[in-house]
C-alpha cells in the first residue's frame, strides 16, 4: 500500500559491532550477524534486503576481536577425564559431556578426542562415544569432531610413553579393522567413520599400502612416533598422509644428510606438503625451533595442546595406565613426567595458552596465530565450509578476545566470551561488554 512504513522483521539474530574480525591474516573492523534459530553466521546484506529481516539484539564489543572457535586436534583429556579409559556403563558418556561443558570455557568450540596406544578391546568399545557430534545444542559445549587415534601402529623404537607393549603392525586392512573394529571405520566412498584421524608409523608393515585404503574412508593419515628416513616420510605423503603429528616429538631427528619427517616440509610444490602439530608449552620444543617450523610452512602450523586429562588440576601425583602398565605421572606446573622417568607425558596447557606462547616467541600477528587454531585445523579435517571460519554459512561458534601486552610487548588474548552455535556459552567473570541494545538502539 502507498505510504506504508517498511518494518523489517526480527529472528533470531545477534549483530555484533565495533569488534575487530580475523580474516585471513588481518583484523578487520567489521559487523558479524550470527542466528541462534540456524546456528551459523548469517549475511547481513541477505538478512536485511532478501529476508527484511533485523537483529533481535546488537551487542558492542568496543574493539574487541571475534574469532571461529578455536579448534585442538590432539586432546588426550582434560580435568581428570582420560578418553583411553576403558568405559563402563554410563559414566563414560557423562564424563565426556562434564569435558565438553568446561572444555568451552577454554575458547575450544571442536575437538579431536585422542585415544593413545591401547588393545583393540578398549578401542572397540570407546570409540562409538566419540563419534562426531551432530547434535548442535549450544549448552552441550565444545564439540567432538571424530576421535584421533594415536597408535598403536607405531614404531617401538619412538614410542615416548606410549606402551611397546599394545604397538602393532599392520600388513593388511584387516590386521586395521581388527584392532578398531569394522564398524568403527565406516564404508570405502564414504565419510562414516568414528575415526578422524589415525597417527602411524608408515614405515612399519604394509602401511604405505594401506594409507589410500584409509583416505577412501575419509580417514586423515598423520605420520607421528615414526623413525621414517625422508624417503619414507615423503612416501608417506605421496601415499596419501597429510598431517605430522607433534613435529619433533617422538621421531626421527633433523640432520643434515637426512632430514627424516621433518624434510617433507620442503617437498617440491607438485606434492602437497603435510600440516603439522606445534605443542607450544615451552616444554616439548625450543621457541626457536617452532620459529624454524612455522617458516618452513606457515599454512600447514596448527598448534595442538596435547594435554592429558590433568590440565585443569593441581599439582601431584596422578595414576596413569597405559596398556598394561600401571604408573603415575608428575604433575609439577606445566610440566607432565612419567614419574621415574625424563620422559615428557604430554603436556597440561590450555590453547588459548599456547597461541599466547606462540605470539610471544614467534613475532606473528593476532590473525596469523588464530588461524593456526582455527581456519588451519579446519582445512586439515576439511571441514573448512563450517569450522574454523567467520564466513557466512558456517557454524556460529565465536571466540571473543581482549588484547593486551605482555611484558615483552607481544599481544597476549584474554578470553572474554565464547558463543556456540549463535549463543553465548561462556563470559568471563567480570568481563564489561555493554548490555546488547536492539537494532533502533535503545536498551533490550
């Protein structure tokens, strides 16, 4: 009708505004629309003029960045939770959700649940629990993006903690179904799979063979607790790996003859080069040597916590069973000890901690950091469509990070707030973002 006033309607929405958004290797002063009703980020341009639609709420973040949710492929557990633990009724699946719920609380939105070298029993009945996750309920917390199994196809000669005694070696794909179980590596052609990634030595066996078999199934190969020459590690890659799990850590060392695993990293364009797994603890390697390693490939890095189910606990003595092997770990600060031994037993470091290492040792940006714990990972797993990314369509899962200087002057992020699937999940205690205002300005 002539004269009628046009009155977009409201959905759903939440416009934040004056925030800083990583996009690609830059922070970009911009607005980000995300929906609670679909739970992805949603085009401003196609809410407002194809749908006449406005934000329910707008929410100044005075300057704050927004980043994906940040994305760690390597968790062996957290707060007391190991996932290589036998599961015994309902406890198991419970255990999991008290992870996901407090995991969140870190920045960390999806995760690769790790289970470590044990007998095919435990993996036949864990790995069902850490199937992906589809449900996309905000208040379930971070997210399981299919389970990483590290071992037991591993070489013994670079096992770190891992038990020799559970290793084995593969000369056929049913040696691999047998050890995790048929059901549990879903069908050629498809992506069905419990499994998301498998850590192997691929010299060992028949296993160069058997990596097409299980990129066909959707699986990620990841070289890792290997004793490969370069040779070996490039055939690897030509095979069908695509990932080096915890560069440096339990492999063959660098040397100037032959620079095993490490090498692959400058492999000659026509063949892709691997990404790789940086545990910046401080512990595990030098801050020079992940310097070195980012150089090498700055798109591959992907920082990984490793960290076994003691992050978040105190100090102490803690019971550790590894195959057969009943042990304990040294917790002292950051630092994780099989007691007895010199042997690093993982690390207990947040993400959001070792993105701040990194900054401080590296000399890289804000951006180019979060990307190593979101739009990378995301592209390794291949689910850079819905994770990983502040594009319009994918998952609204959003971290908020104040920026401050350390006393080195590198930027350091604060986590002020995280959102899953359009709702916010998470707010640090005493964190002063203003009450959203709806979309005319004035106080919801």
């Amino acid at each position: 009708m002539p004269g009628q006033l046009y009155a977009p309607k409201l959905s759903g929405i939440v416009k934040f505004t004056n925030c800083r958004l990583v996009r690609n290797d830059e922070l970009v002063f911009e607005d980000l629309w995300v929906s609670s009703e679909t739970g992805t980020i949603v085009s401003s341009q196609a809410a407002f003029f194809d749908d006449q639609t406005l934000p329910d709420e707008v929410i100044d973040l005075e300057g704050r960045i927004v980043s994906p949710g940040l994305i760690d492929v390597q968790l062996n557990g957290a707060f007391g939770f190991n996932f290589s633990t036998a599961p015994e009724g309902l406890s198991y699946a419970k255990s999991i959700a008290e992870v996901n719920r407090k995991l969140v609380q870190t920045g960390v939105t999806s995760y690769a649940p790790t289970l470590t070298s044990q007998k095919p029993a435990l993996y036949q009945k864990a790995l069902p629990f850490l199937r992906p996750n589809s449900s996309r309920v905000s208040d379930h917390g971070a997210e399981s993006l299919g389970a990483h199994v590290e071992g037991p196809f591993l070489n013994p000669r670079k096992n770190g903690i891992h038990d020799v005694n559970v290793l084995l070696e593969a000369n056929s794909f049913a040696d691999i179904e047998a050890c995790y179980g048929k059901e549990n590596l879903g069908e050629s052609g498809s992506e069905t799979s419990a499994i998301k990634k498998i850590t192997l030595a691929p010299e060992l066996g028949n296993m160069l063979a058997l990596i097409p078999k299980l990129r066909e199934r959707g699986i990620i190969v990841s070289i890792g607790h290997s004793d490969s020459t370069y040779e070996e590690a490039s055939s690897a890659v030509s095979a069908g790996a695509t990932m080096i799990t915890h560069l440096f850590n339990a492999m063959r060392p660098l040397h100037h003859r032959n620079p095993g695993i490490f090498g692959v990293l400058g492999i000659a364009e026509k063949s892709p080069r691997p990404y790789f797994g940086i545990i910046a603890d401080g512990i595990h390697l030098h801050p020079t040597v992940i310097k070195i390693a980012y150089n090498a490939h700055p798109e591959g890095c992907i920082l990984v916590t490793d960290a076994m189910h003691l992050v978040g606990l105190p100090d102490g003595a803690y019971p550790w069973e590894n195959g057969d092997v009943k042990s304990r770990i040294i917790k002292t600060g950051p630092t994780l000890r099989l007691e007895g031994t010199d042997k690093i037993a993982g690390s207990s470091i947040t993400l959001v901690e070792c993105v701040n290492n990194f900054l401080e040792w590296s000399g890289v940006s804000v951006p180019q950091a979060l990307k190593s714990v979101t739009s990378t990972p995301a592209a390794m797993l291949g689910i850079e469509g819905t994770k990983g990314s502040l594009a319009s369509g994918a998952d609204a899962d959003l971290a908020i990070f104040s920026e401050i200087k350390g006393d080195s002057g590198a930027s350091q992020l604060v986590i002020d707030e995280v959102w899953k699937y359009g709702k916010r999940v998470f707010r640090r205690e005493g964190v002063d973002i203003p009450e959203p205002t709806s979309p005319l300005g004035s106080a919801t």
